[in-house]
C-alpha cells in the first residue's frame, strides 16, 4: 500500500537498508503475521538515531500496540518510557512483550484511552521526547494535551501524517475521507501554531517532528 504512495523501487531500498540491523525480529514477525500496525523499519532506525542524539530522560508515547516501539525506544536510550494502549487484547500482548523484553522495567504500560489518560495525568511529570501513533483523527486534541505535559525543547514526533499519501492529494477517498480531512486540518493548524517549530518529513508515510518552543 505504502509502495504506491513512494516509488516501488525506492521503497525496496530504503527497508532493505533500515532491516539491516533488524532489531526484536519476533515482534516484527507477529504484527506482520496478526496485521498489528507497528512502525517500519524507516521509522524506527529514524528514531533510534533522533534519540541517540537528544538524550531524552523520560519519553511519553500514545499508541503502544504490542510494544514494538517502545522497546526500540527503550533500546536507543536510558529513558523511562510511559506508553498508552486502548484495545484490551493487544495490551495483554504487550504486557507479555515487556515481561519477556523490558528487562530493565524501564517501560511503564497504561491501558485507557490516550485522552482520558493523558488529562489525568500530572502536570508536573515533564517528558523530553513524545511519540504520537494512535488514533490518526484525534492527533489534534493529543498535541494539545501533551503541550502540557512536555518541557520547554522537547521534540515530539508523529507517525503517518501523509497517511500512504492521501493528505498531499486533493482526490476524494470515500473510505478514508474523515482521517483524511482531520490529517489535513490538523497540519494546516500546526503550520501556523508559533508554540512549535515543525518539520515534515517524507520518512515512510510521513513523519511530522515538532519542537516545542
Ligand atoms: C499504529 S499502532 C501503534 C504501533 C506502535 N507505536 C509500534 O510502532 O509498535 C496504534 C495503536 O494505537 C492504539 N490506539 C488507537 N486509539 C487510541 C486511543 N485513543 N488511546 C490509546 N491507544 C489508542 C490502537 O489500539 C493501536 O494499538
């Protein structure tokens, strides 16, 4: 699906070349064979790399699935890791994911809805680093919620803006218009929202990396 949106032949490549040094091949191998969405490969060495560099000391990610993710992000750096999973059944998965993986216990696993979760939370627990991969049509009331949640410089980073390409595309798509029309709205507002500094990134189907100012 994704090969449609990049040319074929680059699409090949850019894998080929991220799986190299394939990390938690188990995890890999189940959400392809369960068609668990997980980053790919592109992404995930793209965030091992951005962590090495920034050093964050507590990251906050929305949208665990089964823990994939967040054991990349736990292997790239010393952080404590708090991640939200809404769906029951997949945070079972995740639950054994880190029992087996995290053996540090570095990675904290909440079940709720990122919004409920995220307003509960305390003010005063400051994350460096934010991942954002849940529900593509609520990244909006997410980026609010977490504004307060971050300190001042900290980077947060969102998955499949470009959603395979539709949003840079005026033609209409029934089955994805909401996600779509949401996707568009919520670029076009933080292009003129002066609390970040933003940058988007053609990395698998887009990455959007914030700097919150
Ligand atoms: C793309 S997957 C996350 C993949 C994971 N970040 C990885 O790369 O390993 C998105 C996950 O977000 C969860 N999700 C969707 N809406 C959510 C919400 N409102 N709150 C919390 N989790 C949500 C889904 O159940 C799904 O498991």
């Amino acid at each position: 699906m994704i090969s449609q949106f990049i040319d074929e032949d680059v699409f090949k490549y850019i894998e080929n070349f991220s799986s190299e040094r394939e990390n938690f091949k188990e995890l890999v191998d189940y959400a392809e064979n369960n068609r668990v969405p997980i980053v790919s490969q592109d992404v995930a060495r793209f965030i091992e790399l951005l962590l090495k560099i920034i050093k964050p000391k507590n990251i906050l990610e929305i949208g665990s699935a089964i823990g994939y993710s967040s054991l990349i992000m736990s292997k790239a750096s010393d952080a404590n890791i708090l991640t939200i999973e809404k769906d029951e059944e997949t945070f079972k998965i995740l639950k054994e994911n880190l029992k087996k993986y995290d053996t540090d216990n570095k990675i904290k696993a909440i079940n709720d809805d990122a919004i409920s979760a995220l307003k509960s939370m305390d003010k005063e627990e400051k994350f460096d680093f934010c991942f954002i991969d849940a529900n593509k049509s609520q990244y909006e009331e997410y980026l609010n919620l977490v504004y307060d949640l971050t300190r001042d410089n900290a980077l947060i980073l969102i998955d499949n803006i470009l959603f395979r390409g539709f949003v840079a595309k005026d033609e209409d798509n029934k089955r994805y218009r909401t996600i779509i029309k949401n996707l568009k709205k919520f670029i076009e507002d933080v292009k003129s929202d002066k609390r970040f500094t933003a940058s988007l990134l053609t990395v698998h189907d887009g990455l959007l990396l914030l700097r919150k100012e």
